[in-house]
C-alpha cells in the first residue's frame, strides 16, 4: 500500500490537450454539486445529478491528462502539492479535458513522527488543510476530498481517526458540495469498527490493496465492512509479496504480467462488487523509484506508455486500441539461469540476456538496458526512495532476441533492466536480480 507525493513528470505533459475545451472558464463556472446515493441497493457517485462510477487513476501532477484519451475520467492525487496554485491549475487541466479530481489533502502520519496527542500540532493542520479547501473547493473538476493517505501504515494513536473526522467536519462546514473520504492501507477491524463509531463526517471508505485486491471480497468480509468503497490504489503486485532473491531482491514481474494480473484483478474484484464498490484509481499514471524505477509506474522513466495502459483503456472503453505496446514475456541469461534462479555472476564476465518479446511488427523494435545497483536505503510505505546511478559501459549490445553485457567489477547485488520500445512511444519491460560473487 503506497504513499506517493513527489512530483514525478515534468509539468510539460499538461501542455497537450486531449479533449475539446469547455466554452465556460472553469474559475467562473462554479462548483460541481457530488453526492453518494445508494440507488436500487447500489451505492453510485453523482455529479451534478448524473451517475458517475470512477474510472481513474492515481497521478500527482503528471501525464494525468493522458487519462482521458484512454477513457478515464478521473485522477486522484495524494496532496495538494507545493501550493494550491499548482492544484488549481491541475483542477483546470483536468477540466479541459473532461476529468473530474479526488484531491488528496496531506495529513500527517505518526510513522513520520507527527504526534497527536499534540493539540497544537493538530490545531495547526486543520488551519492548514482549511485554507487549502477553501482555495480549491469551488472548482468544477473537483470530484472530492482524500484525507490522509494510508494512515494505519505502523500507526498506534487511534487519535489520528479524531482529528481526520474533524478535517472532515471542517470540509462539509466551508465545502458542502463534495464527498469526503479517508485512505486505508488494506483494511482491518480495528480501523473499520473505530471509524464506523467515531467518524460520523467520512462518507465512505477507500481502500488500497495490491497483489491481495484478488481476495478484495473476503478482506472486506474480514473486516466487517460491508458500506460503500473506492479503490484508491491497485496495480501491479507488491515488491512485499513477490519472492525474493537468496540476497533479499525482490523478483519483478514483466510488462506482461504486470498487465495481465491488472486485468484479472480488475475484472474479477473490482467490476465484482456492483453493489458497494463505486469504481477505482489504479496505481501508478506516471513513474516512480521504489526498489526498480519500473516496478510501479506504468510509464516509463523515459515516458513511454506500458502495456498495462493499453489494457486499462480496454477495461475502461471495452476496445482495445489500435497500436498495442510490446510485450515481455520473459528474460533469461543464458546458461545462469532466469528471474527466480538466483542467478550468481563473475566479476567483469561476458554474458547474454535472452529476449521473449511479442509484437505485431518485431522488426521496428529498439532495445535499450542498463545494469544498476540494487538500492541500500529502502523506503516504506511509498517514501520517497533514491535511484541507484546506472553503471555505465556494461551493456555491449542490444537487440531484440537478446542483450550481450558485462558484469559489474565489484561484488555485490545489482539489476540488470531492458526495455523493448516501438514507434508510437510505448514500452515493454522486465529486469533480472543478480549477484556477482
């Protein structure tokens, strides 16, 4: 489950209009009136008295507009950013191009050592988040309000619930025309029963699950929540539940596995529930460093589209488009062995990496790889997390049936990452962990 703040992609990606523009100045037009209603025993967002089930993504300022030209229709971010004037002008993209905006508001997290049983310190943060709605609140695009992000992450002060239920008092006092809702890691018991009690002014709950979002029935069950619900982060499977290495590097999915494991999730739990579920952000529209800079985003660094946005603008569209990306099935280093075999390299060895690559015109295909170092400094919970330099003059040539490399002179664990790239900017991808003795 992941927190993500920093900005991630240039702002530039804004500058391409995807949609017709409203003939109304969005500042001018006024607020967008959303309510939940449960409907024949169907809990539905509306706005402006029209159903609107969530299809969207998570995106911080990035390539958000993208969305909309694969058929999304709504982004959510994870705070306000350096300033409302950037939400602001998000809001305003967002607007120009048919989307409607979760907007996260940043609460602190007892992890990052916030206190709360500091009443200053929580007096200071409801000011905080007051001016920032009351800057936002009137926009057409805003969709509604995300309270903190994931703040039963290694949480023990049940006062956290206290003072997000008064940030939401605090929102339908100045906003009123807009749901409110807080993010859970997963969901539990405690969480659910405390709020269900305390929290009077939370809407509904959002719930944020990986891998697991496959058994999203019976965690609901489990925890005994049975209310309305988005899915506010799901995407690829976790680096906490995939294997690992003998050296503790967790073993990445391929481009293609990645996509199909969204399909399926997203077919067979999210579409599941028609009664409680009201739609859902999946993680990542754009790109980030945590554990590979490849393992979350579904861009890439260089801000090629994957293969798990050719599928999300199936799901949301139900057509799947014209141009697919390349795709990945998997990798090998020939003789050593694959992604789950430990592979043990030597010191400056020559060695081949095997390509299993599918696409309509292979022979248009670039490839490009990079060995790196695995990270030290590892983050929890979505933090931010530093990218290890890539190691230059290692990659001796790059084809796509295969990628003749050196390994590093040092010992130590390292990575090496491919990426298969076609005309229209798209991108498959798959890396190998390895450990040179």
């Amino acid at each position: 489950m992941l927190k993500w703040i920093p900005v991630i992609m240039a702002m530039i990606f804004f500058a391409c209009n995807q949609g017709e523009k409203p003939a109304t100045d969005p500042r001018e037009a006024g607020p967008s009136v959303v309510e939940m209603r449960n409907v024949e025993g169907r809990y539905r967002l509306f706005v402006n008295g029209e159903e609107f089930y969530v299809k969207g993504a998570g995106c911080q300022y990035g390539p958000c507009i993208e969305i909309a030209a694969h058929g999304g229709n709504s982004f959510r971010t994870w705070s306000t950013g350096e300033s409302t004037q950037v939400a602001l002008e998000a809001l305003d993209m967002a607007w120009e191009n048919g989307l409607m905006v979760m907007m996260g508001v940043y609460v602190g997290k007892e992890r990052h050592g916030f206190d709360y049983d500091d009443e200053a310190a929580v007096a200071e943060q409801l000011e905080r988040i007051r001016k920032e709605v009351i800057e936002l609140k009137d926009h057409p695009a805003l969709l509604g309000w995300g309270i903190g992000n994931e703040l039963n992450l290694g949480y023990t002060n049940k006062k956290v619930w206290d003072a997000v239920n008064d940030i939401a008092r605090m929102i339908k006092e100045v906003d009123g025309n807009h749901v409110v809702t807080t993010m859970l890691a997963g969901i539990g018991r405690a969480e659910v029963e405390y709020i269900a009690e305390n929290c009077p002014d939370i809407d509904f709950l959002s719930i944020q699950l990986y891998g697991s979002i496959i058994h999203l029935e019976q965690r609901l069950r489990n925890a005994g929540y049975d209310g309305p619900y988005l899915v506010t982060e799901w995407g690829a499977t976790g680096h906490w539940e995939m294997p690992e290495t003998s050296w503790e590097s967790p073993i990445e999915q391929t481009s293609t596995e990645k996509a199909e494991a969204i399909k399926q999730r997203y077919q067979k739990s999210i579409l599941a529930d028609d009664v409680n579920c009201m739609g859902s952000y999946v993680f990542l529209w754009g790109q980030k460093q945590e554990r590979t800079p490849s393992w979350y985003g579904m861009f890439t660094e260089a801000g090629e589209k994957t293969e798990a946005i050719n599928v999300m603008e199936y799901l949301w569209t139900g057509k799947w488009p014209e141009n697919m990306a390349p795709r990945m099935k998997d990798i090998t280093i020939e003789g050593k062995g694959g992604r789950f075999d430990d592979v043990m390299l030597e010191r400056g060895g020559e060695y081949t990496l095997i390509l299993e690559v599918e696409h309509a015109a292979m022979e248009s295909l670039n490839v490009r790889a990079e060995v790196m170092p695995e990270p030290v400094e590892l983050s929890e919970g979505g933090d931010f997390e530093a990218r290890p330099l890539s190691i230059e003059g290692l990659i001796i040539s790059a084809q796509t049936s295969e990628v003749v490399f050196r390994a590093p002179a040092e010992k130590g664990a390292y990575r090496i990452l491919v990426y298969v790239t076609d005309e229209y900017n798209q991108a498959g991808t798959a890396n190998i962990p390895f450990y040179v003795n």
